[in-house]
C-alpha cells in the first residue's frame, strides 16, 4: 500500500513538472526582449560578493533614469549565477525561470492537498491548472518575469510553513521560523509580498475560523510578521523617501486599477478578454458563489470548512493578492501570478465535491468539463508562447542587423532605429552594447530612437536632441532610416543619400518643443520608409 502511494505521489510530481515545462520547452532558448537588455546587462557584470548590497539599494541601480524603489536581492543574484554559463546565452536563465515556475506549481498541490484537505486527485488537478494557465506566459516565457515567479515561491511556502504549524504542529517552531525565513526572502524579492500578514490573519479568521480575542497568545503568531513587514517598510522609506509607493496614489491611478483587474479576472478564468472589463468582476462574483453553493450542499466530501476555503481562496485571496495593483500604473499579466493559486485551489474544491456527489451524470459531467478546461488552458499557452517566441526571434533579429548596419557605415552617422516595441521596448542603449554586441555600438555611430524604445523616458527628448544636434554639425556624416516588421522580422532602410528631404526632415526634431511632438516626428520620419 506504502508503495501505490508512493508511486502515485511520484507520477503526480512528474505530470505536474511537465505540464509546468513542456509547453515552455520552444521558449528555452529565446533571446533576450524588451527590459531583458537592461536587466541582463547590469546584473551579470556585478561582482561575485555584490549581493549583500543588493539588500540596502536599488536592484537596477539607475538604469532606467532614475532610482528604482525596488530592494530585490534574490532576484538579482539569480542573473549572476545564471551569467555564469555566458551572459549573452539566455538559456541558464530560461531554464531558471521554468524551475521556479514547476516549484510553483507543486507548491500549489501541497497547499491543495495539506492546507485545503483536497483528495490527492482534486489536488493534482488544481496544480496543472495552475500549471498551464495562459496568462502565466509573461512570467514564465519572459526572461524578467522571474520578479514574479520567485516572490511567489517564498510566499506560497512561507504560507505552506505556517498553515501546517497552525494546524498540525503548533508546538513545533521549526516550521514557524520557516515561515518567517521564507518570508523575508519574499520581501527583498518584490514588495508586493507585504500582504502576507493580511493573509495569515485571514487564513486564521475565514478558512480555520479561529476567533479574535483580545489576549496575547490570539496575538503573538502575527507579531514577528508585522515587525518584519514594518521593518521593511522602514528601511523602504530610509532609501527611497515612500513606504509602498504611496505617492502614486490617485483618483486616476485607482480608475485604472480598476479597469486593470477587471481585465485581469478574465484573462484568469477564461483565458482571455471576453467582455468589457465590469465582466471579470462580474465573474470574480459568480463563479466563487458557485463553488461555494456547491461546497454546501454536497457536504463537501467531509472536507474541513469547504465552504470558508472558498471564501479565503476566492475573494480574500484575490483582494490580498490584487491589492497593490493601486499602485503600480501598468498592465501586466505577470500581476496576476500569484493570485491565480486562488482560482486553481477553488477549481480544486470543485472537483472534489463533484466527485462525491451522487448523480453520476453530474460527477462525469464534471470530470469532462474539467478536463475539457484543461485541454482549453493548454491551447491558450500555446498561442500565448508562440507569441513570445516571435517576440523574441524579431528581437534577436533587429540586434543581428542593427549591428551589421552600425559596422558597415561610416563612423559618426546617425541611426534612427524603428525597432518593434512589442520586443524591443526599454531596450536602448543596452541592445546596442556589450555583451548582446561585438562592440559598444553607441560609440561608433549616433543612435535615436522613438521613446518607446528608449531606457529612460523622462531624458528621452533631450539626449535625442543633443544625438541629432552633434550629428548635424558634420555636414557631410550619414543618416540611416531603420524599420523592422513586428511579425517576421524583415526590416527596410532608407538614407539621405537615397531621399533628399530625409535630412531637413531630421533637422525639424530639433525645433520640437515637447517629447510627444519630438516623438511624432520620429515615427513620421519612420513611415517614410518604403
């Protein structure tokens, strides 16, 4: 018997790791996109012994323009280690990426199977969905989505490590100190990981429905968790004047969150946009109702607390995990990494109820429709890592030209790079240096490009100004227009030499007084290529 079970748990670790990796086998050695360039290129020539500092500055120095509020030590080392096998190889850190996202996933099957009470089906099913939902391909296929995938590995486990020592052995504080330990790793690896007090406590309140007392012993299991979270925001506020990034709060700032996690909910249920963005609250609403009503009345199968594992898992868990999206400003599938282990633990408690009901009809009708969304995220994660795919052969396609054009003209002439954005956003002036070329290209000839492209936005106009001014000052220097197709790659150049009116054109950047019209010019100078 010891051994069936032995065995069982082994195939479900093997088809869990499998479905975390095959369909990110075509992604192993994509090239390096977007941030990817800026990310890579500073990380991999800090020194051996630089990862102390990392926990007492910015993670990415001031790369981007200015000074990131961002303490992310073991991220950081990550691209170290992963330089290690050469830091123009993207596979060290693929190959990272997907192990994070596989220790994910089984950490999925042992809060299912040991936190929730899940039969060792329900659970396995919860983890391979978590496994292959779509919207986790940003953080998987994408190399500098490892800020997500890794947060998530300390806090599930930190998590793990406090619900077994509440519920099975809360004498042992082996398993609390874990707790913590993984805890504070999750901190100094992204700052979204401060909600894990909320979550303990509601852990506690909804899904144990442990009661609140006025008395220490109900108290003190939060206390280092809140000292270790103030503590951190502290030393945030020390180096970055702000706590939690609360000067980016604003009525139009939550507009957007709003719109954000609405698209968000949908992208997690259904694999992607559906509706307008009140749907995915919409679905956020019905479909935990649906669970729930189910919990109660099939008994859920003597599951502990079916019905309030629903209610923590669902909208507690969403809310906890969403909530610092008010301040982040920005779209991101990435997001929503760690609060889609909620959908995949509620999608769980489903099927073990269903499975114990006593319509067979019913039970089978579920077990079709399970797997039948199974097989329907699968679909949808391959569509959404094909796309990276592309991204990333457009990318390592525009670095292969621009460098073959940067070589074979004549030093001192202005190159205006109509790069994709979908792959090559935040890329310049990284991509056109060591270590992704044979030799800093920004060195032998002028480099402009749309913002877009650009590193740092906010000095954007008036480094593309000073670029072109001290280019025009040579009368007789070359100027070359460079545009790449976003989905095959193919790219088309014009010169002054081949258009006369290219020139003036170029000049005419100069006397733009904002970055949004500097910005149009470019792009216009870019449509007239053929």
């Amino acid at each position: 018997m010891r051994l069936q079970s032995a065995t069982k748990r082994l195939l479900a670790v093997l088809a869990i790791c499998l479905a975390a990796s095959l369909p990110y086998a075509s992604s192993a050695d994509n090239y390096f996109v977007n941030e990817d360039f800026g990310v890579v290129s500073l990380l991999s020539q800090k020194p051996p012994l630089y990862f102390p500092r990392w926990f007492v500055t910015s993670w990415m120095d001031d790369i981007w323009g200015a000074t990131q509020d961002e303490i992310r030590s073991f991220p950081a080392v990550t691209y170290q280690l992963a330089a290690l096998w050469g830091a123009t190889s993207p596979l060290a850190n693929h190959v990272t990426n997907i192990a994070f996202h596989a220790a994910n996933a089984l950490l999925v099957l042992a809060i299912a199977r040991a936190v929730v009470g899940l039969s060792f089906f329900a659970s396995t099913y919860a983890a391979l969905v978590f496994a292959i939902l779509p919207l986790h391909a940003e953080s998987v296929a994408w190399i500098t989505g490892r800020v997500d995938t890794m947060p998530a590995l300390f806090f599930l486990g930190s998590f793990l490590a406090y619900a077994h020592w509440r519920w099975r052995d809360a004498k042992s504080w082996r398993l609390y100190l874990c707790s913590i330990v993984l805890f504070c790793c999750a901190l100094f690896s992204k700052q979204n990981t401060i909600v894990m007090v909320g979550t303990l406590f509601l852990y506690d309140l909804v899904a144990e429905r442990r009661p609140v007392r006025a008395s220490w012993s109900w108290l003190a299991p939060y206390v280092p968790f809140a000292v270790v979270t103030v503590a951190y925001l502290l030393l945030r506020y020390v180096l970055f004047d702000q706590i939690a990034r609360e000067g980016q709060l604003s009525t139009d700032g939550l507009a957007l969150s709003r719109i954000f996690v609405g698209k968000h909910f949908q992208r997690m249920f259904f694999g992607g946009e559906v509706a307008r963005y009140p749907g995915g609250y919409i679905a956020a609403l019905l479909l935990p109702a649906c669970a729930w009503f189910l919990m109660r009345s099939s008994g859920a199968a003597n599951l502990r607390n079916a019905p309030a594992m629903v209610l923590y898992f669902g909208p507690c868990w969403w809310f906890l995990c969403l909530a610092p999206l008010a301040v982040v400003g920005y779209e991101s599938t990435r997001h929503v990494y760690l609060a889609s282990v909620g959908w995949a633990i509620i999608l769980g408690l489903v099927l073990h109820a269903s499975c114990h009901v006593r319509h067979a009809a019913f039970r089978y009708g579920t077990l079709a429709a399970s797997v039948g969304l199974l097989v329907f995220y699968t679909v949808g994660l391959q569509v959404e890592v094909a796309e990276w795919n592309l991204r990333s052969r457009v990318s390592q396609k525009v670095v292969a030209d621009l460098e073959r054009e940067a070589l074979a003209i004549p030093e001192g002439s202005l190159l205006i790079v109509g790069a994709p954005a979908r792959s090559w956003e935040w890329s310049l002036p990284f991509a056109a240096q060591r270590p992704f070329t044979r030799t800093d290209l920004t060195e032998r000839v002028a480099i402009v490009s749309p913002v877009l492209i650009d590193c740092c936005r906010d000095q954007w106009a008036e480094r593309t100004r000073r670029i072109v001014r001290t280019w025009s000052q040579r009368e007789s220097a070359l100027l070359v227009a460079l545009r790449w197709d976003a989905r095959t790659g193919t790219y088309s150049r014009l010169t002054d030499r081949e258009d006369a009116a290219l020139r003036s054109q170029v000049m005419a950047l100069l006397e733009a007084d904002t970055s949004e019209t500097l910005d149009r010019g470019m792009l216009t100078i870019l449509r007239r290529i053929p």
